[in-house]
C-alpha cells in the first residue's frame, strides 16, 4: 500500500509539474505576442504577473526575468531607436542635448526601460537629483525586477546627498558585494574623507576604473605610489567620456576628480 502511495504522489507531482510548465509557456507565447502587435505594456505585465504569483519554480525564475527586461528595453520603432542613439552619441559633450534626445525617444515608447536607464543616468551625471528620483520611481513600475534597480537607487541618494536612507541600504546588503567596485567607490562619495576598514588598495579589481584609482589614491601613503595612481587617473580622463564607457561601471560622474588630481600633479612638479 505504502508503494502504491509512493507511485500515485509522484504520479500526481509530475501532472502538476508539467501543467505548471505547460502554462508558463502559454503565458509566455501571450507575451510574445502581445510584443510582436507592439503592446509592450500588456506583455511585460504578463512575465510581472507570472513573477509576483511566484508560480514558477527557481529554475524557471532567471528564465522569466530574462524574458522580462528584453520585453521592456527591445525597440519597437526605428524613430525611438534612432533617438536614444542620437542622445547616446550627444552624452560625450552636449548632456542637456543628450537629455532632450531621450526624452524625445521616450515620447515615442513611453514604456522602453533601456531609454528609461538612460535618461536617468544623463540626469544624474547633471545632478538633476529630484528628476532623477521620478525616473528612478518610472523604471522601478516598469520592470520591479531590473537587475540594476538597487545600483541606480543609490546612486539617486549619493546624488541627493541622502546619508541616512543610503547607508540604511548599505546595511541590507549582502557583505560581498561591498567589495564590488560600484559599491566602493560610492560609499566613498557618501562618507567622503571618513574613514572605514575596508583596504582599497586590496580591491583594487578595475584597474582601468578611474573612480577606483582615486579612491586608492585618497588613501595611499606612499608618494611615489600616489603620484603614478594620479598619473593613470589623468592618462584615463584625458578625454571626454563616452556613454558607453560611463555604463560600463554604472558611473554617471566618472572622471568628475580630474581637476583635484591635475592640480596634485601640478604641486608635485613644482616641489
């Protein structure tokens, strides 16, 4: 009996698992489809739905938030497309004309989280804080499970020169990820000159990263060590940077030490 008991739970578990699969994948073919009539807001809304309900299982879970962040940042329409490249190739020296262009390009698709980022992100090297903070509010309603939600969260605090509430997150985190380079270096903006125990000098894993080259350098003893980090800090920001570049870390005020760094060098020229 007890065999035959063992058989029909597993027979019952199994049922259950595949009418789960079998409707995660009709949920995703409505999504797609939705997308393909170009209703990006019905179909992300399905793969939020699906994710809030929780009625996927782990292994099922990475597959669905995939599917979620290209359902809200693929380009519906070339003019949309064509404006965030526009704003992008503005972003190295015109970021009010790179403002303007994604706003432009988010006017054709309201709901585009990769226009949404980058709007955002233009904002912030602006330090456009409160404008910043409603954008930051937009993309967290467009897509509440976007993998850089916490990172640009933080950065709108930094950014408002919210201590408290950023160093309430910090509190939050996982311990290793205070030894990322996007956490380092912002902690540092936050504290300033306060010190704390982490070894920067240690952390050092960007090292073509200028913002962790001058964190490294705030706290260098060495002279001769100082001067080469302030050297590659300079060869770094030699020219203006790129959208891309500024992405790559998360970094909307990359580069923003070159004049104290310049002025370092300057002094030790003249000793």
């Amino acid at each position: 009996m007890a065999v035959l008991f063992v058989l029909s739970s597993s027979t019952v578990i199994a049922k259950k698992a595949k009418s789960n699969l079998d409707s995660l994948k009709e949920l995703m073919n409505q999504s797609q489809a939705f997308l393909i009539q170009g209703d990006r807001s019905k179909a992300c809304q399905i793969l939020i739905t699906v994710l809030n309900k929780e009625i996927t299982k782990s292994k099922d879970t990475s597959t669905i938030v995939q599917a979620l962040k290209k359902c809200t940042e693929i380009f519906l329409s070339e003019k949309a497309q064509q404006a965030y490249e526009v704003a992008v190739a503005h972003y190295e020296n015109d970021k009010t004309q790179a403002i303007a262009k994604f706003r432009e390009a988010l006017m054709l698709e309201p709901f585009n989280g990769l226009i949404l980022k980058g709007l955002l992100f233009t904002l912030l090297s602006q330090n456009e804080c409160a404008q910043a903070k409603k954008n930051n509010e937009d993309l967290k309603k467009n897509n509440p499970y976007d993998e850089d939600l916490d990172r640009f969260k933080f950065l709108e605090l930094v950014c408002s020169k919210n201590k408290s509430e950023a160093l309430g997150m910090i509190v939050k985190l996982d311990p290793s990820l205070l030894n990322q380079a996007f956490w380092i270096v912002n902690k540092q903006r936050l504290m300033g000159s306060e010190k704390n125990e982490t070894d920067f000098k240690d952390n050092l894993s960007e090292k073509d990263y200028s913002e962790m080259l001058y964190v490294s350098w705030i706290y260098e003893k060495n002279a001769k060590e100082r001067t080469a980090l302030a050297d590659k800090y300079k060869q770094l920001c030699h020219n203006p940077i790129r959208f891309d570049q500024a992405m790559k870390y998360l970094d909307p005020w990359m580069c923003s030490h070159t004049k104290e760094i310049e002025e370092f060098l300057a002094k030790g020229e003249r000793s």
